[in-house]
C-alpha cells in the first residue's frame, strides 16, 4: 500500500505541526497533495483508468476548496502552505 499509516503520521508532523493534529487544513491539503502525486504517476501508466481519474479530480477539487478556506481565513498560513508544497497559484 503506498500511504501507510507511518507516511502519514509523518505528513501531519510536518505540515500539521504534530502527528495527531489530523484535522488541520494544512494537514489535509499535504496529504491530498500526497495522494494527487500518486493517482497521476498511476494515470501515467494507466491510461483508461476512469474510475481513478474521477477519484484524481474530486481530490484537485477538495484541495482547491481548501485552500481557497484557507487564502480567505488566513492568507499567511496560505503563503506558508503553497511555499512548502510547491503548489502553483
């Protein structure tokens, strides 16, 4: 499995300031930047996976209304987040 509950402990230390501070906006928008990388490295080799394509654009989607939460509630932590992800926008 590629996100194992380590990895994941290990993004929400990172970017949610501690491993159990899962509910963070930050947290969420790193793991479903996680989890994006990996749906398009499949997609890559999969072409007419449709289902996974799907899948691909409703994460894009919750991430982009994340982080417009987050540009309207905080713009620093914004700033700090798409720095540290290297996130276009």
């Amino acid at each position: 499995m590629y996100l194992t509950g380590e990895k994941k402990k290990e993004i929400f230390k990172k970017h949610g300031k501690e491993a159990v501070n899962t509910g963070s906006a930050e947290s969420q928008i790193a793991l479903f930047t996680f989890r994006i990388a990996h749906l398009t490295e499949h997609l890559k080799n999969n072409k007419k996976d449709y289902s996974t394509q799907r899948a691909l654009l409703k994460l894009v989607g919750k991430r982009r209304s994340l982080l417009d939460y987050l540009k309207k509630r905080d713009i620093e932590r914004y700033r700090a987040i798409i720095k540290a992800l290297k996130l276009r926008k």
